[in-house]
C-alpha cells in the first residue's frame, strides 16, 4: 500500500512561523507542515544523513565530553529519526578498541556514508596536527555494526596536506570521492566496490575552501564548499559556496564564470542575524526528487550548545542551486516524505 507521510512540526503556531531569521517573509501561513532550524540543538558537527528502509541515520565527527574519571568519548555519534526533524541518541559507530588507528593519535571526523553494491560505506578522516588521511569501513545495514577497512589516502601516501573531509558520489558509471581541508579540494576516483583508489587526486577548487560534498544531477556536477573559521561562535566566519562542471574534473565555475580554482564561488548560505558560520553541508536527495543540505551552525540564542543540526532545501532555477534567501532558513515547509 502506497501512502505519504506528511510531518506536521510546529503546526499549531503558524503565525510565528512566517517570518525568516532576516525578517522577510518565511513560510505562508496556511502551510501546516512546517518545521524550524535547529532540527537539532545538540553539539552535532559535520553531519551526514542516509535513508533505509524509512528510517534516516545521521552520523556526525568525534565527539569528547567531561574529564577525567567522567570523560566520554563518541567514535562518530549516530542519531535516528523517521521525520528528519526530530532526531533521536543512538550508539557510536567506534568504541575505543575498534576504532581506527592507522594515525596514532588521530580524531575521527567528518564521516560520509553511502550504498555501495549493496554494502554501506562509511569514509571518515583521521587527523591529527600533523598528519591527515581517509579511511573507510563497511557494514551490511546503515545501522551497523561497521568492520574497519583501513586507510584510502594519507598525508604520506599522497603529498597533500589536508587530506580529510571525504564525500561520496556517482556519476553512474564511476565512483568518485572529494575531500580537501583548507589546502585545495580533491577528486579521487575510486573502484567499482568504492574500498579502493584509482589514479591519482585531481584539485578542482583552491586552497582555502574545506569540507566538500558534490551531488550530480541533470548531468551536471554541483559542488558544495564551506570557507571561512568554522570555530569562534557568534565570530565564525564560514559560509557555504557552490559551483557546477560539465565533468567530474572540472572546471567548477560560478554564475559569473569565475572558477573555483581561482577562488569562485556562488554565495549559498550566508550568515544571519540569528544563525553565524555556516558550513560542513552534505547533500540527501529523498525520493521525491527534492534535494536537502543538511550542515552546521551556531544558534546565536544558544552559542554554549556548540554547533547545531540545519536543514534546507535546494531549489533549481536554470539548473542552479540555491537556498531560499540565502541564508539558514529560520522555518520552512518540512520535506514530504512517502513510503511504500
């Protein structure tokens, strides 16, 4: 039986939910379904978001809390949800005997996890102040439990520096990871069963620009950045950038033609008068055909809870992405989401 879900978050106030985080006009006042940002008010840093079987996974970097005796360490934190709005605690993907250790030392960030030939694969980067690489695991379900596969790329192997914030993609006929940290953006091909490299990294974006996603559609390859500090609260500075290409190795130009190599960049998700530094997105296209960046911000009402969980939707005008207004949405319509 097919039927669709619709998520009626916040339905009972819709009058204050139509104005956005710079004051305009946010979501109409008849649309019931509405949700607002952020879906999570937890610390949750460089999140990404899979779907199976109705069911969405979030997982998101390393996290430590308290010292000492009381010290908590998460090796990639999990958290569930059926809504995409309210999310719920699950289990870390590593504990401290399984977790990855082809960096001594290193901490476990910036996670990306995709189906692959039928397993799920999660890349994930250790990094340490003086050394970078990228590792995958795998597993059979999204859920887990992930067997560590070791490392893809390192520091070492590559002669890169930066070499962290992996992002899955295909094309269809090949598998691709991005990564980069601040030291240019990379292009990695990888094999069939995405648990190894092909060839060599190819840079298509310039130093400065950090933890990038791609998704390709409409034969086009639409690349996401963040530049800018992604520490500092109220002060950060990040903001999220975008580009397309023809082909995967580019080049990625802006609306005004201007190439991501030579620091282009089409102004995605701003900064606000309620949200600061956003950044870190990762791409979940739903099978509505609706695509939706999931990233991090600081709430300006609650800076001490850290970065929290955003959520919106990618528009298409002429085959351009964009964001409502520019910035962190305050509220908008939820996603539609159908099962069947």
């Amino acid at each position: 039986m097919n039927r669709k879900t619709f998520i009626p978050l916040l339905a009972l106030l819709p009058v204050a939910l139509t104005t956005a985080c710079n004051g305009s006009v946010g979501i109409d006042p008849g649309v019931w379904n509405a949700y607002r940002n952020p879906v999570e008010q937890s610390d949750v840093q460089d999140p990404c978001v899979i779907e199976e079987e109705g069911v969405f996974y979030l997982f998101s970097s390393e996290l430590s809390s308290g010292s000492g005796a009381d010290l908590v360490e998460e090796f990639i934190p999990t958290m569930t949800s059926q809504t995409l709005i309210w999310w719920s605690k699950g289990t870390s993907v590593f504990d401290d005997i399984t977790k990855p250790k082809f960096i001594a030392g290193g901490k476990i960030t910036c996670p990306d996890v995709a189906k692959v030939g039928g397993k799920y694969l999660l890349y994930y980067s250790l990094t340490t102040t003086s050394a970078s690489g990228i590792g995958v695991a795998e597993a059979e379900f999204a859920s887990g439990p992930y067997t560590d596969k070791g490392a893809l790329l390192t520091s070492s192997s590559t002669g890169l520096q930066g070499v962290a914030s992996p992002s899955f993609f295909t094309d269809g006929t090949n598998n691709w990871l991005v990564f980069g940290e601040g030291k240019g953006i990379y292009l990695q091909k990888l094999s069939a069963d995405g648990l190894s490299v092909s060839g060599s990294p190819v840079e298509i974006a310039a130093d400065g620009f950090n933890a990038p996603a791609m998704l390709f559609k409409d034969g086009k390859y639409h690349l996401f950045v963040s530049s800018g500090s992604i520490t500092g609260g109220a002060s950060s500075t990040s903001r999220i950038r975008y580009g397309r290409a023809d082909r995967a190795s580019g080049p990625y130009l802006d609306r005004s033609s201007k190439d991501l190599l030579d620091n282009g960049g089409e102004l995605l998700i701003d900064t606000s008068v309620k949200f600061a530094g956003p950044g870190n997105a990762s791409v979940l296209s739903l099978k509505d055909g609706s695509d939706w960046l999931f990233y991090n911000a600081y709430d300006l009402s609650a800076i001490s809870k850290g970065r929290t969980l955003m959520m919106d939707r990618l528009q298409w005008n002429d085959g351009w992405a964009t964001v409502r207004g520019g910035i962190c949405s305050f509220s908008a319509e939820a996603p539609t989401l159908s099962s069947e």
